[in-house]
C-alpha cells in the first residue's frame, strides 16, 4: 500500500491532501438484478458488467471493484465479469463466504482454474465479509479458512485475507484473523454510527486510522496491504440518528471523507457504484437501496471528480 500508512499514526484529523502519495480507489459491484441469487437470470450479464465499467471508468478514476461471492448465480458471476474486468482494465478483489460450511465449499469450487488464468485480474481475495462483526465465526476459524484459499491459489501471487468492521478489526480477538493474512479491508460508515455530516469525515478517519495502527502493531510493520473496505453516505432512506441521508451530504461525505482520505494515500472502497432497488427495506428504513454513487441506470447523483486541494 503506497500509503501515508507508513509515516503517520498520528494526526487523524486535519488531513490536508498529499497528491504525489495518492491511494486508489475502488467501488464495491453489485452482481445480483433480484432478490433471488439463485436464479442466474436475476444476475447481471457480461454486457451488464461492461456497461457498468464503462460508466465508472468515464466518471471516477477507480480501477478496482470488489464482488462478494463467488457461487451465487449457479456459479455464473466469475465467467460473466472476469473477462468484461479484463476488457475494461480492471482489477478484482473476490469475495468468498466462510459460513455455512457447504456454502464455503461451493465458493471454493467456483474459483475453479480462474485465480490462475486471471491472476492479471484478480488482485486478492476476502474470505468473509463481516464474519466477525456478526458473529458467524471466531478469528481462528477465520484464520483456518483463510489458509484454505491460500493453498487453492497458491502459485499466482494473489494476496489473501478477510473484510470486517474496523471496530472488530482493532480488537486483539481479531489477531489469529490479522496474523493469516496478506490483505485486510476494514469497513466504516459514520452514517451508521448516527454521526451528523458535519463531524462524520473526522469520524471516519480516526475510525480507520484504529483499525490501521492495531493491523500494523499485529503485522510488527507499516507496509501493509491494507484497503478501506467499504465506506459512503446514502442519498435516500431514513435519518439514522444524527445522520441524515440524501445527496447534498452524499456529496460531502465523498469530497471530504473518500477523496480526502484517498488523497492521503489510502485506498479506498466505496459502498456502492449503483442503488439497488431490489434490496429489502429493514427496521422500517429502505436505506439500502440507496448507498450508490450512480443510480440503477447509471446516471451520476453528484460530482464524482476528485480534486487534489492545494498543498499547505
């Protein structure tokens, strides 16, 4: 990671931007059209992939996308968005869920051959997406199934490790987890914290500046391959205590919080590229369907230009 990672553990707030040190940036992809991941014809299409990088490649200067299975769509995702990644010079970080037992075997059967004959593609794998935070397994057992994808893709230099809340990754039960691997994607949202617009940059900051400095105390290193997993502000949905959803402050949350941290050097996942109307509305709240930096159609809601301030 060509980060400020290595030289600061300090200031966490300021942050003013060091363009010649700029991290990357990356969106987490949707895959699914409908509820139902079964049926691969709810699932996006290659053509569906290549429209959707196409439109982040003419809107953001992200290069990098993230996917979360690996099985879903009867085993169709990996042949219809490997080659569309590649066409469209992308890179992939593959998501692969640990629980339940079956469901990790199936995903481990998916990967098939491709880790070898997109080794160019995909740069690494998470094993688990909040697994920890959610209490589906312990770090151990993490660290075991982490070990797994290591050995069925070993040979091809991509790096292997885990996604969790930033909260779950500073805490010492997170060390088995940390120690096994060679990638790490720490989450935070400030909306979810119920934090007001005002303070939710500095939140976010120190938030992921504890789960950095606890990562590299464990690794006994700075240099580490280390990426904001998921982060954003919703543009639609319910207040969530003081955080109030909707574009303006989408917008904010974007300029001061991803491109400011991403201009210190971080490299940062944004949750989402595009809204996904089809997700369930919870607790009353249909936030979810509403995290995308583009809508369903592929429309920008904000600028999406990430300007290097001035340096001071």
């Amino acid at each position: 990671m060509p980060s400020v990672a290595t030289v600061v553990k300090g200031a966490l707030l300021a942050l003013p931007a060091l363009c010649s040190a700029a991290g990357e940036l990356g969106f987490a992809l949707g895959f699914a059209k409908g509820e139902d991941h079964t049926n691969p014809d709810n699932c996006k299409t290659s053509a569906d992939f290549i429209a959707d990088l196409k439109a982040i490649k003419a809107q953001t200067s992200a290069r990098t996308v993230r996917l979360y299975s690996t099985s879903d769509c009867d085993s169709q995702i990996l042949p219809r968005v490997l080659p569309a990644l590649k066409q469209e010079g992308f890179k992939v970080i593959l998501g692969i869920w640990p629980t339940p037992e079956d469901h990790f075997q199936d995903e481990i059967n998916a990967l098939g051959n491709y880790p070898e004959q997109y080794k160019d593609v995909i740069s690494g794998i998470t094993v688990g997406s909040e697994a920890l935070y959610r209490k589906e397994m312990k770090a151990d057992e993490l660290a075991k199934k982490i070990q797994t994808v290591k050995t069925k893709v070993k040979g091809t230099g991509i790096d292997v490790g885990f996604a969790d809340s930033w909260n779950l990754i500073e805490q010492d039960s997170a060390n088995p987890a940390i120690e096994a691997s060679d990638l790490i994607l720490a989450n935070a949202f400030s909306y979810w914290q119920g934090i007001e617009i005002s303070n939710a940059t500095n939140t976010f900051k120190e938030d992921i500046m504890r789960a950095l400095g606890h990562v590299q105390d464990v690794k006994k290193k700075t240099d580490v391959n280390f990426w904001v997993g998921e982060t954003g502000w919703p543009t639609g949905g319910k207040d969530y205590d003081a955080a109030v959803p909707g574009e303006k402050n989408a917008e904010t949350y974007w300029k001061s919080s991803v491109c400011g941290l991403v201009a210190w050097g971080f490299n940062v996942f944004v949750f989402e590229a595009f809204d996904e109307s089809f997700k369930k509305t919870e607790k009353d709240n249909d936030v979810e369907k509403y995290w995308g930096v583009m809508t369903e159609d592929r429309k920008t809601k904000y600028d999406l230009s990430c300007d290097c301030p001035a340096k001071n």
